[in-house]
C-alpha cells in the first residue's frame, strides 16, 4: 500500500516542484487581481472571449487532437534545410528609418519615428517549458538578445510560451523602458524582477499615451491564455498603435470573428496589419484562423498592407512548414490584397507602398 502511494506521490511531487519554477510566471494577486476581477471581460474567475470560443472544434476530443500530434505521421512538418535569413543589424539603423524587421513566428522589431519597438520576442530557440522540445527550425534563430538594441516600447500579446519567453525576457529586462499588456500579465513580469513602474496592463478598449505622438489602444482578440494548469488568468489582447506617421495594428493571436470588422470601422485604415498565419488546425478553428480567414480579417481591418507572421519559426500544428504562406499568398492575391513576404531579418520599409518580396519559401521542401 505504501509503495502503490510513493509510485503515485513521486511523479505528482515532480511535475508540482517543476510547475514552481520562475518561467512558468505568477497568478495575479492584489491589486492586480482587483483590476482584472471588475474587467468586463472577467466572468465565472477567468477571462472570456465576445464570441462563444470552445477551445475544440465541435465533434473533436481532446484524446483525438492528442493522437493525431503524436502518432499520426506529418507531410513536412521541418523544412529539410536552414531557413534563408537577412539579417539586418539593428544596432546600426539610421534613426530616420522607419522600418519592420521579422525574428520568425510571432516576433518581430519595429523601429518608427524615431522609437524602437518589439513585439513577443523568443529568442532563446524553443517555445516550450521542456527546452528540448518545440524547437526552432534551423536558420530562423538568427537574432540573439546581443543583437536587439535599447527598446522604447515591448508588446506582449498574450502568455503563451511561444509569444513570452523567460530566457528572452529576463536577457532583454535591462534594454526594456516600457512594457504594454493585457491585464494580468504583469504577474509574470514583476516575478521576473521587472518593475511594476515599467509595465503597463490595459483592458480592452482602453487607450495611452506613450510618448508623443505615440499611442495605442489594446483590443480584443479570440484566443486563451495560461502558461501552466490554469487558464484564461491573463487577457489575450490585439493593440492599435498610432505613431506621428503610421497606424500599425499587431493582432497577437486570434480565431476569426466580428472584432476585425469593428477594430477597421473604429480605428482603420491601417498602413501595416501583422497577423497571426499559422499552427492552425480544423480541430481548434475557433482559436486559430485559417489563411483565407487571415486575408478576410486585414480586408474588414482595412489596411493598405498585410505581413503574416506565427509560422516559420516552430512546429506547433500540423500542418506543412510553408502551407501557411502558400494559402495565405493564393488567398492575397484573389482578393488583390498587398500581402508582403519579406525573409526572417530583411528590411520592410514602412514608408514605401511599393515594395514587393519573393515567394522566398518556394522550393524548400
């Protein structure tokens, strides 16, 4: 009886000491946990989306997503060679350029009007507790923490492992001046020796002035968040960000739904869209949006340009490597939507309507 107690104990003690490390972040308590309860958003002790969001497809189980990642075989879920890069050095830009710059999946460096800007930086080669798994597909790490300079404003979209990264932000934490989130997801921050001062945790719809000329409206996405057992603690935001001569709006993660269409009508048109094209799937396609969806969403977003990010970089669905750039391209370009490519690390000229990149995924099995 007592060996049949140690056999189950043993493995619970082990996964309960892992889940206390740093990385998996902190809970809200406090005052911060005052602000999110009397969130609109807030309901039943978690966040909820506007829309109905199972995490699940209807018909599908959880055992059923489980043994499809795991036994059944992937077409090209890798590409079978290095990943072609750019790589721009970021600490010798001119201040005047005003320019995008992709790290592979949902990370990526602004620098406009003389600001510089990140967006959900992972930079340590993997977007898993475990650094063993999930990791990144080779040539597409070509950014260190070395490599990012002095950073005005860091966007973090949500707590997903793949969008924050301990390593990276904890690499990152003297570099960063200013932090905006959604609510709760501060908790992870401050745990990790960031000052409260420097952060700033928003609700939906709610505005700030960052600096002048520069502000940004956090908005609603369709997604989930949680780094451990427990879910939806932290809000999933999309952010508006106004500067002196661009409107940027940088989705985060999202499913498809009405909020694209209400985001253009209140805020658009937008110069630049960044959204989320990948690690999609059927059986979670309330969370995840497919690349047709991906262009529908930047036509209700009403932007002059699209850029397609969350893919490139880790394996998280099923799909093949590149399937979301050849969808979301054909998708682009029968609905005559200026969908821009360009290579981890190259240069998009923000003030340059004109620019065009190569199908660089083309041929890379």
């Amino acid at each position: 009886m007592i060996l049949s107690l140690l056999i189950i104990a043993l493995p619970v003690a082990m996964v309960y000491f892992f889940m206390k490390q740093s990385k998996f972040g902190s809970l809200p308590a406090g005052e911060r946990l005052e602000l999110v309860r009397v969130s609109p958003q807030y309901k039943n002790g978690a966040f909820q989306n506007q829309s109905h969001t199972p995490s699940l497809t209807e018909g599908t189980s959880y055992w059923g997503v489980l043994k499809e990642f795991l036994f059944f075989k992937k077409e090209r879920p890798k590409p079978s060679q290095p990943l072609p890069s750019v790589k721009t050095n970021l600490l010798d830009l001119k201040k005047e350029e005003n320019v995008w710059i992709w790290m592979g999946h949902s990370s990526y460096f602004i620098q406009v009007d003389g600001k510089t800007i990140l967006v959900d930086p992972v930079l340590s080669g993997a977007a898993s507790p475990l650094s063993f798994t999930t990791k990144s597909f080779p040539g597409s790490d070509i950014y260190t923490t070395d490599d990012i300079p002095p950073i005005d404003f860091l966007f973090i979209s949500h707590d997903h492992w793949d969008h924050l990264d301990y390593d990276t932000i904890k690499k990152l934490q003297p570099k960063i001046k200013t932090i905006i989130t959604g609510l709760g997801t501060g908790a992870h921050l401050e745990r990790w020796g960031l000052k409260k001062d420097m952060i700033i945790e928003k609700d939906w719809h709610e505005s700030v002035t960052l600096a002048d000329g520069f502000a940004v409206t956090v908005m609603p996405a369709r997604h989930f968040s949680g780094r451990g057992f427990k879910r939806n603690t932290a809000l999933w935001v999309s952010f508006v960000l106004q500067t002196p001569a661009h409107k940027i709006y940088i989705g985060g993660d999202s499913g498809y739904d009405a909020h694209f269409n209400a985001i253009g009508s209140q805020h658009g048109p937008f110069d630049l869209a960044i959204l989320e094209c990948g690690q999609y799937d059927k059986s979670w396609k309330y969370i995840h949006m497919m690349p047709e969806e991906v262009v529908q969403a930047a036509a209700e977003l009403n932007t002059k340009k699209l850029v397609a990010v969350h893919w490139g970089k880790f394996a998280l669905g099923n799909h093949p490597w590149d399937e979301p750039a050849v969808r979301v391209h054909k998708a682009a370009k029968q609905k005559n939507m200026n969908l821009l490519t360009p290579m981890i690390g190259e240069k998009l000229n923000l003030d340059d309507d004109n620019q065009q990149f190569l199908p660089w995924w083309v041929g890379i099995d």
